[in-house]
C-alpha cells in the first residue's frame, strides 16, 4: 500500500469511527504497525489536520483540511441526520455504509460546536421492520444505471412465473413495498416498477441506451403528472 493511499485511510478511519480512536484500533484499520501509525499521525498534523489525543488516549479529528468549510442551521442539520439515518437503516448495505460515510465527512468540515449538535441531534430513526432482502447485486444494476447500459432480468411476477426481460434502468426506487428499479421494459414498450425482492438474476448488457435515457425521463414524469391529475378532487365552488 503506498503511502498517500495510507494516509487517505488513515482520515477516513478518523472520520468515521467513533472518538477518540485508539491508536490500535486505527493501526488495525489501516494495516500498519503501531509506530508507523504514529508517524502517519504527526505527517497528518504538519499538513495542517487538527488531531487531538497521545498514545493512550485515543486521537479525535477536529478540523479536516481535506473538506471544505460548510455552513448550516441548527434545522438543515438536523435534516442532514435524519436522511442520512434513514438511508442506513432503508438502504443495501454498501448504500447504508456510504450514508454514515457521507455524514461523517460533513460532520468534519463543521465547526466543533455544530459538530455536537450533529452528535446530539433530536431527531433519530428507527424502523423495527428490517428491510426486505434484495436479491440482485445492487452494485451491478447502480452501475448500470450510472453507465446507462441495458440489463436483462429474471424477474418473478405475483403469481410466481417467472420471465426474462431486457429493461432500461433509470433510477432506484424505494417504495413502501421495498426497493425497486424504475425502467422501461423492451417487452411490455412501457414504464415498470421491479421490485428487487422478485429479481432472481440481473445480467448486464453492451447495449446502451444513452441517448434515450432523458427522453425516456421527461415521458415519465408527464405520465406521472396527468395521472396526478386525474385523482385531483375538482376545485369548489366560491
């Protein structure tokens, strides 16, 4: 591992785990010795990292030259927890480690007070019900998604057949039924919701469908507003 990739895990680790660090406890995460990781701690300090702690205490990150200052209200932050919460809790697990990734960063661009109130927020999540099992590897089908490449599914319907379309991914859903995949389905030529519960395999694909993907978008969005439409109580009377 060379030693810029060392020292980037190194603040990660310091960002995210929870403070103060021990000194072994950032060893083992970043895969080097105790004294090597005490001389990765004063080269983070002379590039102008704030880390308060000693051997034997533990280390704490208190300014991060890394990120960006970033400015937010009292509310905005208690916003950014409990998105942030809900998404580790609803998400795959790659999604739900990226979401206390992403909140710890920004955690660490906050002056120290407003770090405390990230730290004591009053508002938390809990959702009891674990979510549903996603049977597909998320990372294909994000990448597909990202990459605008076409995949084939199995997919089982209600009635437990199960069939193999070619769709167009356009986005991640997540409806109270569970996580799904938005797409355009080459075999029914329309939008459909996939749950991912009843996909059995996902297979990528070289076909591409880039120049279609925002015309794709804007013909759904109409066609989720006219329907919107339709169920409007109509206006009363003065």
């Amino acid at each position: 591992m060379s030693r810029s990739v060392r020292l980037f895990r190194l603040m990660q680790a310091l960002r995210v785990l929870p403070k103060p660090v021990t000194a072994a406890r950032l060893a083992q995460e970043t895969e080097v010795s105790l004294r090597t990781l005490y001389r990765d701690i004063e080269s983070l300090r002379a590039s102008g990292a704030l880390i308060d702690g000693a051997p034997g205490l533990g280390y704490t990150l208190t300014e991060d030259p890394a990120l960006p200052p970033q400015t937010f209200d009292r509310l905005e932050m208690e916003a950014l927890v409990v998105g942030l919460s809900d998404v580790s809790q609803r998400g795959d697990p790659q999604l739900a480690q990226a979401a206390a990734s992403a909140l710890a960063k920004i955690a660490a661009t906050l002056p120290e007070r407003q770090q405390r109130q990230i730290l004591h927020a009053t508002h938390m999540v809990y959702r009891y019900q674990s979510p549903p099992q996603v049977a597909p590897d998320m990372t294909l089908i994000r990448a597909a998604c990202w990459q605008e490449r076409a995949l084939d599914l199995d997919y089982r319907d209600a009635e437990g057949r199960i069939t193999t379309r070619r769709v167009f991914p356009l986005a991640i859903v997540y409806l109270d039924r569970g996580p799904g995949l938005l797409a355009w389905c080459c075999l029914r030529q329309d939008f459909r919701k996939f749950l991912m519960a009843r996909m059995v395999q996902a297979s990528p694909t070289e076909e591409s469908f880039h120049p279609d993907r925002v015309k794709l978008l804007r013909r759904f969005v109409a066609q989720l507003t006219r329907e919107q439409a339709r169920f409007q109580p109509p206006p009363q009377e003065a």
